[in-house]
C-alpha cells in the first residue's frame, strides 16, 4: 500500500543512513592531539601545497623550488600541489580538508585572508598535522611557522639604495607609488624620504615628486611619461609596485627617456628582465623558487618536531644554509636582492 | 486506491527499480562504494563528514528550488541571496547587534530578495529565469557595494561552532542539521499536502490549475519567498564555515544547486519530481565532488565534472521517464484493452 510513501520513507532513509555511517566512527585526532605538545617525528614527509590560485605563476614556482628540495632530500619526501581556482579563503577550506584526509605531514598554505580557512587549519593541527604558511599569513594561532618571503620594512631600503646605485648618488628622482593608501608603500615612502634627510651619503639626491599609478597599468604608463615631461632634470623614478614598475619600464622605453631616466622598484623579476640587461632598469626581489626551497625544509623541520615556532630555533634548509626562527614564528627567506643585469638569469620569476 | 497497488509486488519492485530514483540510488550506492574501494581516504570519517559539510548550504537551497522547478519556475540567484544575507549577517555583528539580531536581519534580507523576486516572477509575470539571473548580479553586485572586498571577520563563535563543529562524539557535521531538520518538512509538504498537490498542479498544467480556481501567482510569490528565505539561511551557515562574512560568500553555488534538482529527476517542464530523487542526487553530488577532491582535481576541473553531470542528467531523466512511461502504458493497454494509454507528458497528481 501506498508505495511513493513508502519510496519516499526509503529516500529519506538515505540520509539517515549515511548520518548513522558518520556517526559509527569515532573521531580520532579530535581529543588525541588537541595540544601541540605531544609531536611524533617524522623522516619521510608529505607537504601538501595549497596556493591562493592553482595557475598562479608565482606559485608554480614555488611549487617547482619545493619539488627541487623534496627530490635532493630522496626518500619518500613528496609535494602536493593543490589548485584553488577563486583567491579566498572559503575557497581553501575543501582543499585543507581534502589534506587531512589524506593525511599529509604537513600543509603549507598561502592564505587567501586571514580567517577565512584558520578554522580548518586548526582540525588539521588537531589531528597532529603541521601547518605552515608561505608567501601570505593566516591566523597566527591556526600555523606553527609562517615562512616570510622578505622583511617589509627593509624592501624601502633596499629601493632606495639601488637607486642611489644607479645615479652615482646624485640626481633628482620621483615615486611612482601604488595608490595614496596602500599602508607598505606609504611606510616605504615615509622610510626614504628620512633617510634622505638623515644620511650623508645620499646628500646628493632630491626626491621631487611622488606620484600614484592606481595599480593599473595604463595609468602607471601615462604617470611615468609624465614625470619626464613636467621633470626635465629627472633622472629616476623608484617604483615600489608590481604593476606599476614593469609599465613604466615599456613606457620609458618606447618614448626612449629609459636610459636618461632610470627606473628601480618593486616587480616580479621575469617581467622587466628585457629592461634589466639593459642596465638602466633595477629591481628589488627575492627568488620565489627559493622560497619554495626553504618551505619544504621548514616543512621537514616542523614534521621532525625540532622547530616549533620559538624565536631562535634553528634548521638547516639544504643549500640555503641555516635558518632561525625569528618574532611571531616567522622566518624571512633573507634580505630581499637588488637585481642587476648580473644576476638577473637566477630568478625565474 | 492507487493503480499501482493492482500490481503484484514484483511489478512494483520492477517499475521502482525502473524508475529514475531507483536507478540514481543504486548509482549513488554503486559510486560510493567504487570510491570506498578506489579513493584513498575516502571511507574515513573526517572525509566523510567534511564532504557533507562542504554541501550543507548548498542542499539547504535545494529544497525549494524543487518546488519552484516543479511549477515551472526557477531562481538561480540563490547563492547571490546567501551572500547578501551573510553581509547583511556580518555587518550586523560589526555594528554590535547580538547573533540573534544579526541571524534576524540576515533572514529579513532573504526574505526581502525573494520578494522582489517573486514580485516580478509571479506578479508581473516575468520570466524567473531572466529575472534572477538579474537579481544574481544585482545582490551579489549589492554584496561588494556594501563591503567592498574584504570579508568582515570576528563572527560569533556560536555562528562558527555551527560552521565547524560535529555532532558530539560523531563525524556528523552541524552544519547539516538544518538540512536534515527541513528536509522531511519540505517532503512532507510537497508530496502529502494540498499545497503540495496544487504546486504539481501548476507546473502540469498551469491553464487548467488556474481553471479550477489555484491562485497560481500567490503561490509562487510564496514559493520565491521561501527560496530567498532558506538561501539566508544557507547564508549564515556559509558565514559559519568560513568564519567571516565574505562579499564572495557561496558564490557560484547555484550550479551544484540546480544540479542536484534535475539530476534527482525534477522535469524542466514542470509538473514532475519527487523529493526521494532529490535526496539520492545530493548523496552522488557529495561523492563525486569528494571523489575528485581525493584524486587533487582542482576546482575547475570539479565544475566542469558538475556541469557535464547537469547535462547528462537532463538527458538520461528524460531518456529514462519516457522509456517507464512507454513500458507503464504498455502494460495498462495489456490490462484495459481499448482504453488510451497516458501521455508520458500528462499531469501526475501525487496518488494519496
């Protein structure tokens, strides 16, 4: 009798059941490893890698430094390379899931934001898996080291000193920043402009202008022209922004100003690597496939138990020699470098 | 007295099994058991629960969209009404309003979407499909207005327990519990109740539903507003998981959601389905995206593999009910010889 009712009863069976399934297993890492304290070494290791997005450039070769350390360290040591196609957070969480699942030693994750996978970073600690993070932090309480590309406040630094490199130490010189808000520029700006004035060395050096390229490339472009234009003495720009630096570059170069006007900044070394060996264009970077390199070992050193976040801990990362754990669990690749037309060929992005 | 209760049990197997439900759980049991064996880590517990997590907002929003598909409507703007009901949520939080509030204001805003949806669905008679993938832009579009793009954190903690908490002493995920807790209710009311009937009624026929005195627009006004409603909630749970109220929450949800509705064998004409196929098309969804998480497929990989399993199911439902409704009007010529068999495409009024 009544058989849809019946079929209907069967269906909703269904979700019971699959209920009922979850409910017949215990959880197991839930209590077991709810403090950090207990750590079981491991030799051989499993990273897996969950970048903001999968086909970033930037991150495949972090993908690719990794690799290269997991394949000189032999054994069994391997990399997981998942693909995120959106750069949130939310969008992380299936893929730290999947993770723990199967059951990694270790996750290294750029974080999307802040909180948006912290939650599911900390299931992954609870159930003894190492967090990590490269590139871009997350919740500091939801990761064990974070692996720091370079020290923000020194890129400032470093841009003015390749810049005082490329002018002899005299010349006039703009900015050609980001946006009036972006918070790294401006403490970079405001980093330049008192060293100006408080260092004898670069007493020969006037900044005349700062601009702002918007983060767009076009604008970028027209700015740069227009600060040879209104700027006949200018003699470089600094350009602390990704975007705006290898814009500026091509701008420079088709109006031929690039040579009479130097350019250093902040950029992906591979895009501006035609307009480095030229030798009128610097940039301040890092090796990314170094990056990479040195999370793998973190990885491993997190997953021997010998680092755990303390300040002053220390590990050997393979051909990068000796790292120390540092403030807030982080670790700083190294100073950022000045590429030049000498050694511009060692950075693959 | 149904016709099919004349047949002798075997008959009633037979054209259970022949059925799309009966062919989609033995698919779902198939799939779940060839990924058990083939997909490491598959069978384990946290992947379980966490693979029915990842799918507890979008099941919620299933819900209704069956019923709105049955009477021919659709609203595919359901993930952008969870977002807006996730900022709206969030924002009230970071303005200090209790989770409570917070909870009451997001659901008003669900409430509120579905309203202007079903004001020019069923009052104006526009096209849903136009119209929501209007309003998909417009409250999604609302979310970053709002906002801007970054998401607000510091929800409440009881928001994300829910989010991220199991059941005590299970790997059952809460965040599925408000499903589970509608579910029968939904079932209850499409397939046992009047209003139920009249919704089959309207998507069968809208003409003579109309004819026999069904106030067709006011019930699907009710219909969009219950989408919008259950989207909000979906919404909150989203917030939960995610643990912060994002601009791009649940965004692209809808193409899971639409999914499951005609993979479980609801017709794109109307008129047609039945919620136990909905259910079996949640169970393939949630191990075929838990499958390829397993095997690494990165997140346009799984959607591609959604979108084809949209289309194959559109086809197969339809292969499929026409083959059981020729062999059904086969077998009641056999029995009232002379009598005309049913057109597979007539109304199918719920048998008590």
């Amino acid at each position: 009798m009544r058989t849809p009712a019946r079929a209907a009863l069967s269906g909703l069976a269904v979700l019971s059941l699959a209920s009922l399934a979850l409910t017949a297993c215990t959880p197991s890492g839930g209590t077991a490893a709810s403090g950090g304290g207990s750590c079981t070494p491991k030799d051989n290791i499993t990273v897996g890698y969950i970048p903001k997005l999968g086909d970033d450039p930037y991150m495949t070769t972090v993908r690719d430094g990794a690799q290269k350390a997991a394949t000189e360290l032999g054994g069994t040591n391997k990399v997981v390379y998942t693909s995120p196609s959106e750069a949130t957070g939310s969008a992380q969480i299936p893929f730290v899931q999947q993770l723990i699942s199967q059951k990694v030693d270790v996750i290294a994750i750029s974080g999307s934001d802040l909180n948006g996978a912290a939650a599911e970073l900390k299931k992954a600690q609870a159930q003894a898996i190492k967090v990590i993070t490269f590139d871009s932090d997350v919740a500091p309480d939801a990761r064990s080291l974070f692996i720091n590309q370079a020290k923000t406040d020194e890129l400032g630094t470093g841009m003015l000193d390749s810049m005082s490199n490329l002018l002899g130490g005299t010349g006039e010189f703009a900015i050609l920043s980001s946006t009036q808000t972006a918070v790294n520029q401006n403490a970079w700006i405001a980093d330049i402009k008192k060293r100006l004035g408080s260092e004898a060395k670069f007493s020969g050096m006037k900044l005349v202008d700062v601009v702002y390229g918007e983060e767009k490339a076009d604008v970028s472009a027209n700015r740069a022209k227009e600060l040879v234009t209104t700027h006949p003495n200018l003699k470089g720009i600094i350009v602390p922004a990704g975007i705006s630096l290898p814009a500026a570059a091509t701008a420079l170069d088709e109006i031929g100003a690039l040579g009479k006007v130097k350019l250093t900044g902040l950029a992906p070394a591979s895009l501006i690597k035609k307009q480095i060996q030229t030798g009128n264009v610097q940039d301040i970077w890092w090796n990314v496939t170094d990056l990479g390199y040195l999370s793998f070992y973190a990885a491993k050193a997190a997953a021997s138990c010998t680092v755990t976040g303390k300040a002053g801990e220390k590990f050997d990362a393979g051909k990068l020699g000796s790292y120390t754990v540092g403030d807030e669990k982080t670790v700083i690749l190294g100073p950022a470098k000045i590429v030049t037309t000498a050694n511009v060929n060692e950075f693959a992005f | 007295m149904s016709t099919t209760t004349t047949t002798g049990w075997p008959h009633r197997l037979q054209s259970r099994m022949l059925s799309w439900e009966g062919l989609l759980g033995a698919f779902a049991i198939a799939l779940i058991v060839t990924a058990a064996i083939t997909t490491p880590g598959f069978s384990d517990g946290y992947n379980l629960g966490s693979s029915v997590a990842r799918m507890a907002a979008k099941a919620l929003m299933v819900l209704p969209l069956v019923f709105l598909i049955i009477a021919r409507e659709i609203d595919i703007s359901v993930a952008s009404t969870a977002g807006l009901a996730g900022i709206a949520f969030g924002l009230t939080v970071q303005s200090g309003g209790s989770t409570l509030a917070a909870v009451a204001v997001a659901l008003a805003v669900g409430l509120a979407c579905g309203a202007l949806n079903g004001f020019f669905a069923a009052v104006l008679g526009l096209p849903s499909l136009v119209v929501t993938l209007g309003t998909l832009a417009l409250f999604r579009g609302l979310c970053y207005v709002l906002v801007g793009g970054t998401p607000i954190s510091n929800m409440p903690p009881e928001i994300i327990s829910l989010g991220n908490d199991s059941i005590l002493g299970t790997y059952i995920p809460a965040a599925i519990v408000p499903f589970l807790l509608l579910a029968p209710v939904f079932y209850i009311v499409l397939h046992k109740t009047p209003f139920g009937r009249r919704v089959f009624a309207i998507g069968g026929n809208p003409g003579t539903a109309s004819y026999s005195g069904i106030r067709k627009s006011r019930i699907v006004f009710q219909l969009f507003v219950t989408s919008g409603l259950v989207a909000a909630l979906a919404g909150i749970i989203h917030v939960g998981i995610t643990s912060s109220a994002a601009p791009d929450g649940a965004i692209g949800y809808e193409l899971d959601v639409v999914t499951v509705v005609f993979l479980g064998g609801v017709s794109f004409l109307g008129g047609k389905g039945k919620m136990t196929g909905v259910f079996w098309a949640l169970v393939v969804v949630i191990a075929i995206r838990s499958m390829l998480q397993l095997q690494n497929f990165g997140a346009y990989g799984q959607a591609a593999v959604v979108g084809l399993v949209l289309i194959v199911s559109l086809l197969m439902a339809n292969i499929v009910n026409r083959t059981s409704a020729m062999l059904a009007s086969r077998r009641t010529r056999a029995q009232k010889l002379g009598n005309p068999a049913p057109e597979p495409a007539a109304i199918v009024l719920p048998t008590k």
